[in-house]
C-alpha cells in the first residue's frame, strides 16, 4: 500500500509536469498559401456540396486532404485576403499591417517589401530558423538580381528557394518555360534553374519543403522551432499539367522526394511535361445544357487541368502533413493552408484553350466576385488551421478576420509580443478557446482598370461593374463595398455578409441604416494613411474625429508594460503593470523601470486644417491616430531622429496612442508636439489631451 501512495503522485506529477512543457513549447508553424485558389475550390468549403447535390449540371473538383485537414482542425469561414490580388495580399500577410496602412498597394508587383518588421524577423526574435520556399514577389527591381533590396534574406528568412519575380509565377516548368518562357529559381543568392528539368513548381516547392523540414529535425538546430513560408504559384496562371501521378505514399519514405540530381532533381522530375491529368477528371462528363435527356459532354480541357493543379496541391499538403506525423512532430507543428485572393479568370493558355472562368466549378463559393474584386467572392480566402492537440477537431471558426491577422497570431504562439505596428489581432483564441478573441479591423482598398466579369452567375446589378477606385469594409456583420470611387462622399453599398453572402441586398436602399452608412465613410478615413505611389481620390480629406458620447475627462491615460522588449509591442491583451494619468508625455511615468509605456486618449483639434506631428526619442516609439499609422519610430530608427507627418484632420477629438520604449542604456527622452499649418503649436496639457 506505501508503494502505491509513493508511485501514484509522482505518476501524476511526471504527466502534470510533461502537460506544462508542451504547453510551453513553441509550435514550429508551416504557412501554405496558394496563388488565387478560390474559397469554393476547397471541398469544405464548398464543393462537397455540389458534390452532395447531384446535381450533373455541376462539376466539382475533389480536396480529399484538405477536407481531413479540416475535420481534423479548424476552417475559417470568413476570412478576408488584404487585396484581391497577389502583390498586395501577400505584403499585407508578411508585414501584419492592412491595405490602408502598406507600402505595397494596387498592382505593384516587384515593389520591395518594406524593410520593417515581418513574420520572419518576429519569429526569428523568437528563437525560430526561418525559410521561405516557392513565389516571392516582393524583392524591389524587376530585371536585377541577385541582390535585390527586398530579397527574403534581408527581410527575415534564413534561406529561400523559389522565384524571385512576379512574372516568374506565370511559368510552372522554369527550365521548359512552356508557355511564358524559361524562367529563375533562386536558393538564396544563387541562380540554380540549369539542372531543374522536368520540374513542375508545386511538386518542386513541395519536395523542397520536406527536404528541409527533415534537415531541420535531424540536424543540430532541431531543438529549434521552425517557420515555414511555403508560397505555391499555382493553380493560377498557364494552368501546366505535371509530369506523372503523385507518387505513393508520403511523408518521409513516400510522397515527393528530393534527389539532389541535376536533371533529376525530384522524384518527379521525368516523364512527359504537361502530361498528366487525374483520373477521376481525364474522362470526366457533365449536363452542360441542364437537360438529363441529351447526352452529357466531357469536361473541357482547361478545367481539367484547372482540377488537375487544384489536386497536386491538396497531395503536396497530405504529403507534408504525413512528414510531421512521421517525423513525431505533428502534435508541435501548427499548419496553416490558405489562398492570396479570390480565383482568377486568367489562364495565359494558348488560343486553342478554352478560356478559364471560376463559373465551372463556382470557384468564387456561394459568393459574386473573383481576383481583382472587392466582392465577397474576390476577398473571401479557404482558410484552415491544424495543431493535434490545441485545435478541437471539426472547429468552425466564424469570426470576420484578415490575412494580416497570423502575425499577432504566430508571435502569441511564440510567446513573443507582436510589434505596435501590426494592424491585426491574435486569432489564438478563436483557434484553441483559450482567451477572449478580439475583434479584427476588416479592410479593403484596391485599383484596378476593369470590370466584374459579366457572368450570368452573378447579381445582374454588379455584371460588367466597373472597378477602378474600391474600397470595403466590414462592421459587424455588415460589408460596405464602393466601386468606382470619386469622392469620398460616395455611398457604400451595404449587405449583412452573414444572411446574405451573395451580397443580393443593398440595405443602403433602405431606411435605417443612414447611421452605419456615415459610420463607414468616417471609418475608412480614419483607418489609413495616402500613399503617393497608390493615389485614391479621398486622400486629401480630412480624417473626420469621433462622435464621442460620453463626458472626456482632461490628461491621458497611461500603462507600463515591464519587461525588456526586442520592439515597441502592442499592448492588446496585456495585463499592464501600472497605470495613471497625465498632462503632458514625458516618458518618465514610471520612473526607471525597464519597460514600455503607451500613451492612450484624445487629442483636442481646434479647427478644421492640416496639423504637423512631430516626433523624437532616444528610444523608440509608434504613433498611431484613429487605426492608421502617423509615426513609426520601432524598426531601424535612429535614435534623436524627428519624424514628421503631415495630417489633415477636422475639429473635435481624435483618438491617439502613443508607444513608448526607451533604450536599455539611454536617457528616457520623448518630444511630442503638434503644430497647425501656420507653425503654432496647440499645446501639450489638459486643454489638448483627453482620456475616457
């Protein structure tokens, strides 16, 4: 009987014990993103059903993996790309910041990556190695290389294997360059494309993800977690076939394997290029006429590759996913697969092709819209999470969020604070139901020249719409979206994006919702800041202030953070460890202790004019007025340097904070002061700053 009161406690002590240390692992984490694969291509989401339907008149593709992947984790419903188009949408995920707030906007492809804080270099600070494999895009000069400004080893990644340009994507044989000509790969600064034969992108991009993944467990940093950006350039574009079926298995001794061998690179790398249609699509058939009594008639050979490339993917995410598992690393690997943007209508096949329209397989989901639309359609991404053990199984998660989002998101699953300049919000508590889920700031501004295609599948209102100036935000359930834009007085289509995701409704058009139409002309000023190289025609207005209904009381509030911090973090869902009121911002709150300080109230503006905010510190600092970004002084500033911006702003008051942290070793020194255009300043005291 000792024994066992002796064994029984240490038994559950020892499973206690192994419980805190997975709890405070940090997971390695896989970001899988697809190059416009639509919400409706993934059968969770929404091919099952046409499959479920029987309906003969509509084809369906199949995502058996991504379909397991999903019951076995969490599937976002609605969440929202930042553009609905390539460049943008990836710069906006790789810097955690939306559209109104980037440095990459509209069509601008090749643009350099801001050097500023990205997934990469957070993760990194987090102990991470870090590599990114597949499209980059956002290396800084079209035709140069290899040290483009913005090359991924200079903006956080440890090595990088895949094409640097745009245009490189097009192109699924880089050494054949079937249709858009040869093209580059890079493994980091190194031009390697001579001795990739017969290599077919997404099974190239996936043979080198598991040829690290493996390196990494079994080499000398494998007490490290990794993070993974996996970049596929597919299924958009020339729409090439691969070479052969995907080999058997998967994982570690089957699937897709990396040979080292020029002109034999990957275990797929022989055979006939553009070649190999599935099975279940090679003699496929459907109702083209909606009439049962004629004969069906068989797919067209665009959409057979369009499944084709659809289904390589889904086998290149169940072979990784059985890497992890067998590598014993599965239950500590957060995996998330999702899109850039809504599908495409762009093929870039030859004329002998039929064109490629997301109608086929409703690619768009029960949605209107595709790439390069701010409808629900051309915004709404497949978005699924696995992580055995902190995800609940067959988890829906509801909740409106962006692809800006994961940067918050991986660095509280790093243990790490996110920076202050992130727009987004953790999604940890959503995806484990742990912690109150905050609530994401959903917006959308885009250029682009054309039209909503004229789909008959589509509302008749928005057929052949033309695009130009877009923008669309969410509040609630309901989505305001403007095409066209000239003013910012333009009113915003409204629909509840819940109870009517096809957007059929303009409740715009009826009475009652005068209120939340003003709310979301004001809102979408206050939530960026122009950019020169992306114009709109509402970037000289001005910043409206809040409708504020309660008393304001005079001073700010203040909270200090302890700690030393690698950057000026975000305070969002931190306990703080003082807390009071002030005048005047003097950055010496709380004495010497080592820590950051965020300033948090209203600054009073006299009179409609443009106002200059000026900013110095020893340390560093991030200004933000409403949801947009004024002053960043976090990432590569030099300390005693003064910033200045230049706002236009309506009287009345303006929410503001201010980030503060001072240099471990330096005086605690911040100036702050706020000017009108005729250089006088409108005080720094309890006549200017305001708190709740």
């Amino acid at each position: 009987m000792k024994k066992e009161c002796i064994i029984v406690p240490i038994i559950i002590l020892s499973i206690f014990n192994a419980l805190i240390v997975r709890a405070q692992t940090k997971p390695n984490i896989i970001f899988i993103l697809t190059d416009d694969m639509g919400y409706g291509d993934v059968g969770v989401f929404f091919q099952k059903q046409r499959q479920e339907s029987g309906d003969r008149s509509k084809p369906y593709e199949l995502t058996p993996n991504l379909d397991i992947m999903a019951k076995k984790g969490a599937k976002f419903t609605q969440q929202y790309c930042n553009a609905p188009v390539c460049a943008p949408s990836r710069a906006s995920l790789l810097t955690g910041v939306n559209q109104g707030n980037a440095n990459v906007r509209d069509n601008q492809f090749d643009k350099a990556l801001e050097n500023n804080h990205t997934l990469a270099t957070v993760l990194k600070q987090a102990g991470y190695s870090t590599v990114a494999i597949g499209k980059w895009g956002l290396q800084g000069v079209k035709e140069e290389g290899p040290n483009w400004p913005a090359h991924p080893l200079k903006r956080g990644f440890d090595t990088y294997y895949g094409y640097m340009r745009h245009r490189d994507g097009h192109e699924h044989y880089p050494l054949e360059g079937l249709y858009d000509g040869k093209k580059q790969v890079w493994s980091d600064y190194k031009e390697v494309s001579a001795g990739l034969s017969k290599c077919y992108t997404t099974d190239l991009w996936t043979a080198a993800a598991k040829k690290y993944i493996t390196a990494h467990e079994k080499g000398k940093d494998a007490a490290k977690p990794f993070f993974m950006y996996l970049a596929y350039d597919t299924p958009h574009a020339v729409i090439e076939l691969p070479t052969q079926a995907y080999p058997l298995g998967g994982g570690l001794k089957g699937g897709l394997l990396w040979l080292g061998e020029p002109g034999h690179m990957i275990n797929t790398a022989s055979g006939k290029v553009d070649s190999y249609i599935y099975p279940e699509y090679a003699n496929a058939t459907y109702d083209n006429d909606n009439n049962p009594a004629t004969p069906e008639v068989a797919w067209p050979e665009t959409y057979k590759r369009y499944a084709t490339a659809t289904r390589r993917i889904d086998d290149a995410v169940g072979d990784i996913m059985q890497l992890l598992v067998d590598l014993k690393i599965d239950d500590n690997t957060l995996v998330i697969f999702t899109s850039d943007n809504g599908p495409s209508i762009e093929s870039y096949l030859p004329a002998s092709y039929v064109a490629n329209h997301p109608t086929f397989f409703g690619s768009y989901g029960p949605f209107d819209g595709i790439k390069r639309d701010c409808w629900e359609g051309g915004l709404r991404v497949p978005t699924i999470a696995d992580w055995p053990g902190h995800i609940a199984p067959g988890k829906t998660i509801t909740t409106p969020s962006m692809l800006s989002d994961w940067m918050a998101t991986f660095a509280d699953a790093a243990h790490i604070r996110p920076p202050a300049r992130t727009d987004g919000v953790s999604l940890m508590p959503g995806l484990t139901g742990v912690g109150k889920q905050q609530s994401s700031l959903v917006y959308v501004e885009y250029y682009e020249s054309g039209n909503t295609p004229d789909f008959k599948e589509f509302e008749a209102s928005r057929r052949g719409k033309k695009r130009d100036q877009m923008q669309m935000i969410r509040i609630g359930d309901l989505v305001g979206v403007r095409y066209h834009v000239l003013s910012s007085n333009d009113d915003f289509e409204i629909y509840n994006a819940v109870k009517d995701p096809k957007e059929t409704v303009n409740l715009a058009l009826q009475s009652g919702y005068e209120s939340i139409q003003a709310q979301m002309k004001a809102k979408v000023l206050q939530a960026r800041h122009p950019d020169a190289e992306a114009p709109r025609p509402y970037d000289s207005i001005a910043m409206p202030a809040s409708r504020v209904s309660v008393k304001l009381l005079p001073g700010l509030s203040w909270r200090f953070y302890k700690g030393e911090f690698p950057w000026v973090i975000s305070g969002m869902n931190l306990k703080e460890n003082n807390k009071g009121i002030c005048n005047t911002i003097s950055g010496k709150e709380d004495g010497n202790k080592l820590g950051m300080t965020c300033y948090d109230g209203f600054i009073k503006i006299p009179a409609d004019g443009n106002y200059i905010f000026s900013l110095k510190t020893t340390g560093k600092a991030y200004l933000r007025l409403h949801d947009a970004k004024l002053i960043d002084e976090d990432f590569g500033y030099a300390p005693e340097t003064e910033i200045t911006q230049v706002v236009k702003l309506t009287a009345g008051f303006h929410p503001i904070k201010l980030y503060y942290l001072p240099s471990v070793k330096g005086s605690r020194e911040i100036q702050f002061r706020v000017k009108n255009e005729n250089g006088d300043s409108i005080g720094s005291s309890s006549d200017v700053f305001y708190h709740l």
